[in-house]
C-alpha cells in the first residue's frame, strides 16, 4: 500500500519550563538556530511558576526572536503535564514535538525525528535514548526506564524501547484528540498509555543524549517512577 505523505508548514516546539534559568536561553537559541527549510517553527514556552530568572530571560527571547516565541506563563508551579498540556493547546503548528528546557536532548535532531511523520510512515515518533548503547546514562536511570517501558509494553501491547523519553512528536491532530488529565511527570506515561489505547503505532528513532545530575538540576526523581506505574495501570483500566 502506497504511503500518503503527511504536508507540514509549521512545527510547533513546546518547552515546559521550571527554574532553568542557567539553561533556557541556550535551549532557545539552539532551536530557533534548527534549519528546516521550508517548515515555519513555532516555539511555545511554558513558564510552570518558575521563581528563579527564567522568566526574565524567557522576556528578553521573546523579545529577541519576535513572532517566533510565544509564552505562556502560570502563576504557580502546576508540574510539567500542565505546563506541556498548556503547549498542546496554544499549539497552531500541523506537528508538535515536546523539548525539555535543559541541554540533556539536541534540537538538531528535529529533521530526523520528523521525518518518519513526514514520509506518512506512522503518526507518532519518539527519540529513544536506548536503541543505541549510551554509556552516558547512569545504570538506575537505565533500570527504572527498563522497568516502566518493560511494564507499558505489557500493559499496552506495544515494542518501545524508551516509554520516558522526552522527545515525543506527534502529528497535531493526533496529540490534540487525546483527553489528558496528568499535571505532573506522569504525564509521560499518560501520553503513551493513551497513544496506544487509541492505536497509534509509535515509532522510534535513536537519539543522543547528555544526561544531567540532581546537582546540575534534574527534578525527577523515584517518586515519579511510582507515580509512572500508577498511571500506566490506572489508564489501562480507565478511557
């Protein structure tokens, strides 16, 4: 069967953000820097409540880059599945692609993440840290995401190798018919249980990655990792 070829004009890149005020500027710099030829981009920052510089540095980008940048800005921190559903909604781009807002993920990366979308391949890709060796990535964090994408896997019938990646790309129309309800880390697993509920074959493509320490910034911690695993159980049992 012939592949219908999926048209992007506009790449909508979400940024949560809380307290990455040594961080963000770069991060924003490197994807307004990502060449994509012909697709527009349109990059949505999230401001959770950050209480450091961010959102003073978040100002003078937007400032910087024009039209380009548009923010949102909450008052309290609500956790990154609020900050990321805010993104979804504010979103005007034909594919949306989540970009953490520390330097642990590449921008440049975005052409071969979108291309299996593009190419009318599958409807959703994700960049896995683990299809390729990555001594990088400290053997708890390589466990507990073995556990959690071992266990969706399971629950969902799927063939990931990485369910806690944070490069998640979607055609819009997709992420957009989904009923998120998490406001938390657990928004990760939310995403997937109900990308697979709804029978969207996920793709992976392999990706670098610099993983950083609690003490460079690094909020999740094994307390998310329970909240993962309650979530994927309850979505299984809920719609």
């Amino acid at each position: 069967m012939k592949r219908q070829v999926h048209e992007c004009r506009k790449l909508s890149i979400i940024i949560p953000v809380y307290n990455e005020q040594s961080t963000i500027k770069e991060v924003i710099d490197q994807v307004v820097a990502v060449d994509l030829d012909s697709i527009q981009k349109e990059i949505i920052i999230c401001d959770d409540g950050s209480t450091d510089g961010s959102v003073e540095i978040i100002e003078r980008e937007q400032l910087a880059h024009g039209d380009v940048v548009k923010v949102h800005t909450s008052a309290i921190n609500l956790g990154k599945g609020a900050a990321v559903r805010f993104g979804f909604g504010i979103a005007t781009g034909d594919i949306v692609i989540i970009q953490d807002a520390d330097l642990e993920l590449n921008p440049r990366e975005y052409a071969g993440l979108i291309q299996p979308i593009l190419s009318g391949q599958t409807n959703v890709v994700y960049g896995s840290r683990f299809k390729h060796k990555n001594k990088a990535v400290p053997l708890k964090a390589r466990l507990a995401n073995r556990i959690l994408t071992i266990l969706t896997n399971l629950l969902y019938g799927g063939h990931l190798t990485d369910m806690e990646t944070a490069y998640k790309v979607f055609r819009a129309d997709v992420i957009k018919a989904l009923r998120l309800r998490c406001v938390g880390f657990d928004i990760e697993p939310e995403i997937t249980a109900r990308l697979l509920q709804a029978g969207h074959a996920i793709h992976e493509v392999p990706i670098a990655y610099n993983p950083r320490t609690s003490q460079e910034g690094k909020k999740i911690s094994w307390r998310d990792g329970i909240d993962a695993i309650y979530t994927l159980v309850k979505c299984k049992y809920t719609r």
